[in-house]
C-alpha cells in the first residue's frame, strides 16, 4: 500500500502543479468545486524555485488556509524555494520532511522558449529529474539494500515526446519516441531515466503523458491565455504559419484528477495517456476564443477577428497531437468530467476576473522578454 502522505510536489508554484496543489486539497478552481473528489488528509511540500514561469500569488489563498496562515500543529502546506537541481537541498528536504511520494511537475516547458535558449531545459528536464530520482533512490533505500514498496516516484510528461502526427492515427504508449524540440528532446530523455530507474533500481515509478491542459493559472505566454489577454487589450493576436496545427485540449483539472488516480491505483512501472480527446485546429479554436472574449468584455466579433496576424511558423512546428487514452479509461477508470464547452467558458471568465493576476505578470520582468524576443509582431 502507497503511504501517500508527505507528498513533494515539484513545480508547484506553475500552472499546472497549483491547480494540483488546490485539488488535492479540495479547493478545486472550477465552478461549483465540481471536481473536490480527491480526498487527500497528507502533508504537501511544494518544492519551487519560482523561475519566470512560477508565481506564488496562484497559492495565496492555500498558504493562508493551510500554510503559514494556520497553527504549526495543523499545518498541511511547504513552500521551499529550491532549484530540483540543487542535490543537497533536496536531500535536505526528503529527510526533514520525511518523503513518502513524489508528483514531478517542474520543467521548463514552453517550446518557443526552448527554440531560443535550450540549455536551461536539458538542466532543468533532464538533470533536476536525475537528480530527484538518485535522491529518491538512496532515501528509500531499506536496511538490506532493497527499496521500500510504500513510496512512489510519479513524472508528468507530455504527448510531445511522441513526435508529430499526420492527418491521422493516435499515440499510443507503445507508440516509439520521436521528439522534435529541444523542449520535447528533454522531456522525452527524462522519461528515459525514469523507466531506467525502474528497470536498473526498482525504484517505484509511474509516468503519465498528457496533452494540452487549459484552464485557470497559466503563463500569457502560452496560446490560450494570450489570445484572451490580448483580445482583452485590443493587441494583435498572433497566429503561427497558417493556424493549421492541431491540439488536444484537456482542463487541468480533469488532467489531475488522472494524475491522483495513476498515484493512487498505477501500476508501478507502468506509462498512461491522458488526453482530452478534443482536437482543434489553432485557426479554429481561436475564432471560439474569440466568440467568448468578445461576449464577456462587449466588443464586436468582427472587430476582434480584424486583430488575426499570422507571423512566421515556429521552426519544426509539430504539426498535429492526438492521444489514445483507452489504458487509463479501461484499466483505471478514468473518465474527463468538463466539457469543452463548460470549461473554456469557465476559463475565459476566469481571466477577465482574474486581470490582477494576469496584469502583475504582463507588467513584470516578462514585459522586457516579450519586447526582446516578440520585438517583430
Ligand atoms: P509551468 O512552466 O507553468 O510551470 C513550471 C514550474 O516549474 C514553475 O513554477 C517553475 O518555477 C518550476 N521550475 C522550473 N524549473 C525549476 C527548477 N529547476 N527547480 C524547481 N522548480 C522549477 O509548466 P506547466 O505547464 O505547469 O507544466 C508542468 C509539467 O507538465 C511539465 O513537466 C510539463 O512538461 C508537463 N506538461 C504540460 C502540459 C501543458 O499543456 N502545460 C501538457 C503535458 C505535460
Ligand atoms: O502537448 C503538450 C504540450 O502543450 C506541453 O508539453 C507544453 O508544455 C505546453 O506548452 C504545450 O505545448 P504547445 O507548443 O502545444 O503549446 P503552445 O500554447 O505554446 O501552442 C499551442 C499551439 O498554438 C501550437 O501549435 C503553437 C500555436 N501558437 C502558440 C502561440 C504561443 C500560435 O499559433 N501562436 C502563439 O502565439
């Protein structure tokens, strides 16, 4: 049995660890607490070194309700600013806190970013992973050698490790590595490492593999928050080579709810796909983009869609993702709960209320990157 209660949750101050860090513990953002299903009573220990892409303000309210805003006894939330590269830190950190599991979200994940300066994603995806893995490794190590059985180690990857598809065909786990990106090179060699750690130490591990997550939290840099942000400031909205690449679209939430599951009831050593099973060409999914922005905020459809620029592709553009998510469905039972529909409305609104959040990062060190690098828009 997994003991699955002082939990290291790596990149947790990111997209897609904060929204895990508010499921867990049963402060789901979508509306309605539709998904407070995660029933989690542990500790968690969110182990962040707040690069451009981290950003506390998305735990205020979890370090308030659960951090440093509550009684020492009754506190169930870490924050340790530390670098997964830095091995002393974190093995200062599985001692102190007593690690029984680790959830891995931490990487450097933006593809463009990984075009124009690779070097911190080969650090960061491939070393920060060996690292925490060795650290894991030696920590839960019995007596005689063996490793403990109650612990897990579990690494988020991405479809992208897959390569790109044509007009048709699905990835699937079996489906060989075919990375294409200097982002993608880095995550798929850190799968390589975790399943080299099962094989070599028997070190308990699952891996999942998962699409496009949308939803609240998300850098601007990414598509979906910046066409909103930017339909919002009357900016131009720029589309890459002729808009005709294609994403799977799943909400974050229903991505976590995958990531509990495969934590709670994986096999070890095993692999899963998430997917949303939700195909968009860019093109496309911007017009709805649109269609919802222009309704919440009172501007004119055909105003907004004036703002479409299509600017140079972006080089080795995979061209489609589409996942077979048929294991994680059949063998664990896993199901999405929002609709495409519900939850890019939801995510929409979420933006536009949420503007201090997002204007905070707009107007930070990010500002300076956007006019090096986007200078040509
Ligand atoms: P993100 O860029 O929003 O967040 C990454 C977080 O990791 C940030 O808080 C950052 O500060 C932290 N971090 C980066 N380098 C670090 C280091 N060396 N030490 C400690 N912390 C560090 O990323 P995301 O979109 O939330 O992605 C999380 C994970 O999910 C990544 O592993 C990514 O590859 C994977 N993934 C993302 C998607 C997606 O659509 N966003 C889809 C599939 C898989
Ligand atoms: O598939 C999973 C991956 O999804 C994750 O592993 C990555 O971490 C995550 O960033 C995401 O990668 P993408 O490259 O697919 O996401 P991005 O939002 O950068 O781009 C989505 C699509 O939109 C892609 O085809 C490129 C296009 N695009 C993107 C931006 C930022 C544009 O046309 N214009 C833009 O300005």
């Amino acid at each position: 049995m997994r003991k699955l209660q002082n939990i290291l949750i790596t990149g947790g101050a990111g997209f897609i660890g904060s929204n895990f860090i508010h499921y867990l513990f049963g402060q789901s953002s979508a509306e309605g607490n539709l998904f407070n299903d995660a029933n989690f009573t542990g500790k968690i220990v969110n182990v962040d070194c707040l690069t451009y892409a981290g950003n506390l303000e998305s735990l205020a309210d979890i370090e308030a309700k659960f951090g440093s805003g509550v009684a020492e006894a009754d506190r169930r939330y870490f924050f340790e600013k530390v670098d997964i590269c830095d091995r002393p830190q974190i093995e200062r950190i599985f001692k102190q806190y007593d690690i029984d599991t680790v959830i891995h979200f931490a990487a450097e994940s933006h593809v463009d970013r990984s075009i124009l300066g690779p070097e911190a994603f080969m650090k960061t995806n491939v070393m920060g992973t060996f690292t925490l893995l060795d650290v894991a490794r030696n920590y839960w190590k019995k007596e005689d050698g063996s490793l403990r059985d109650d612990v897990l180690f579990h690494h988020i990857s991405t479809d992208e490790v897959y390569g790109s598809l044509g007009e048709t065909g699905y990835f699937r786990e079996d489906t060989p590595y075919d990375p294409r990106s200097p982002y993608s090179s880095s995550k798929a060699s850190s799968d390589h490492v975790v399943m080299a750690y099962f094989h070599t130490y028997g070190l308990p591990i699952t891996l999942s593999n998962c699409t496009n997550n949308y939803g609240p939290y998300q850098f601007p840099e990414k598509l979906l928050p910046l066409m909103i942000s930017n339909i919002r400031d009357g900016k131009n909205l720029p589309v890459y080579g002729k808009g005709d690449n294609i994403r799977d679209w799943i909400y974050v939430e229903d991505h976590n709810r995958a990531v509990w599951l495969i934590v709670n009831k994986g096999v070890t050593g095993e692999k899963y796909n998430i997917g949303g099973e939700n195909e968009w060409q860019n093109i496309k999914l911007l017009h709805k983009v649109i269609e919802l922005t222009a309704a919440q905020t009172g501007k004119k459809v055909e105003d907004v869609e004036k703002t479409i620029t299509y600017v140079k592709d972006r080089p080795g553009h995979d061209k489609r993702y589409a996942i077979d998510c048929t294991k994680i469905k059949t063998q664990l039972g896993w199901e999405r709960k929002m609709t495409f529909e519900e939850g890019l409305l939801e995510t929409v609104k979420w933006y536009l209320k949420n503007s201090e959040w997002i204007n905070n990062i707009l107007n930070g060190s990010y500002k300076q990157w956007v006019e090096k690098n986007y200078a040509n828009r």
